[in-house]
C-alpha cells in the first residue's frame, strides 16, 4: 500500500472482453487468467494491492487495474 493512499473497490478486468478476473489457474506454464461470469471478481481495498496482485499472477497487457461501484442489492 502507498502512504497516504485512500481506500476504494478495486477490481482486475480483461480490455478485450470486459470481464472482471475471478481468478488463476496455476496448475500450468504460464497461468491462465480465469474469467467466470458466474464467480464473483476478485476486489481489493486499495489499487496498489490490485496492480501487485496482476504483476503477481502474471497477467498480459489484456488486463487493467480499474475502480468499480459496489451497488448492493437487498431482498
């Protein structure tokens, strides 16, 4: 985390596609970025935390960083 940087809902998305990183499958060489619509994204606190996390799961340049609104459902 950088100093003085502020909490917000961070989230990993593929350019191309549009959709939210859900998780990696490290089972071969190289990963494979897992992109379910059905699983919910992985979110961060803070965009430092979100940018380490795509450097460490080795993601190509498909993919970005982005800020996302939470909207929260209730039944």
């Amino acid at each position: 985390m950088k100093l003085n940087e502020k909490p917000g809902t961070y989230a990993i998305i593929n350019k191309r596609t549009g959709m939210f990183l859900t998780g990696t499958d490290y089972r071969t060489e190289p990963w494979t970025q897992l992109t379910y619509g059905w699983q919910p994204p992985c979110l961060y606190a803070y965009e430092s935390k979100a940018e380490d996390d795509l450097i460490d799961r080795r993601c190509g340049p498909d993919y970005e960083v982005v800020e996302v609104k939470l909207k929260v459902k209730r039944r």
